[in-house]
C-alpha cells in the first residue's frame, strides 16, 4: 500500500470562498485504489507557498506521491507548475503529455493545462487542473500508471517489462 498527500490550490479554497470539490475526488480515488491519504490540505495560489508544502510531504513526511489540483492555467496566480519545477529532482513528462492528449479527446482547451509531473527523492507528483471534471478525466487516464511507476520508484518492482 502506498500513501499519498492531497494539495488543493486556491486562492479563493484557502479563503474559504469556495467549496473543494477537486480535493474531495482525488482523494476519494486514491482511498478506493487503497492509498493511504495522510492529509488533504487547501492552500493558496502563492509560489513559495505550495513549493514548502511539496517541500515538506517530500522530505519531513517522505509520501510515495503527491498529487496537487489548480494553479495550473495561465492566471498569473497560477504557480503550481513553478512550484513543482523548483523541487522536482527528475521531470517526468510523459505524464503530463499523455493527460493533455487523452483529455484533449474531450476538449481542446486540455493543452492550455501546464500540469507537470516529476519526481522528488522518491516522491511521484503530479499536477492535475482545479476543474472537478478535468480532474475525473486525468484520474480515468492514469490507470496502471500510477501503481506501476510507483512501485519502480519505491524498487518494489525493478523490472518495467
């Protein structure tokens, strides 16, 4: 069983001017896919913000992944991508490439998502959009990514064939 943490950022969600409902789905998906969800937080759109909370669940809590919704647009207060560039050790962007494609069967506004995924010691993350379709959408496509690629990086499996 792997863990996770939940990061919702939001401007408005921190302030409590909007209800989370992105938060809610993700982690909702991770309990049913048997993660354990040691916290979901709601914080602000602020760079340093969200780098010292992916900075603390990587290296104080040491999650197996991460998995961050909003900020990812063209707002200039959507920092999420920034934040995740900052403390990724190793970018992984076939992730975030094979969600833009699969959700742009749905929409052509998917390629305006700047969602990155990366890794940090042995921490996966992944940005994931604010909207709470987009985010059911990304979630349906992950499928055996997620189990298989975290058990490559937590060496429980060593072979990707």
């Amino acid at each position: 069983m792997f863990n996770a943490a939940v990061i919702v950022c939001s401007d408005k969600g921190a302030k409590g001017l909007r209800v989370d409902t992105s938060g809610e789905y993700i982690k909702e998906f991770l309990t049913d896919k048997k993660f354990e969800v040691l916290e979901k937080v709601i914080i602000t759109d602020d760079l340093d913000t969200i780098k010292n909370k992916l900075l603390y669940y990587t290296d104080e809590i040491e999650v197996d992944l991460i998995i961050t919704t909003g900020g990812t647009g063209f707002s200039p207060r959507d920092n999420t991508p920034e934040a995740t560039k900052e403390v990724i050790m190793r970018e992984v962007p076939g992730i975030g490439e094979m969600l833009r494609a699969e959700s742009y069967k749905i929409t052509p506004r998917a390629y305006l998502s700047r969602g990155i995924s990366g890794i940090r010691n042995r921490t996966l993350i992944i940005n994931l959009p604010g909207s709470l379709n987009a985010v059911k959408e990304n979630l349906s496509f992950l499928g055996d990514v997620l189990n298989h690629g975290l058990k490559i990086l937590k060496l429980v499996d060593t072979e990707c064939g």
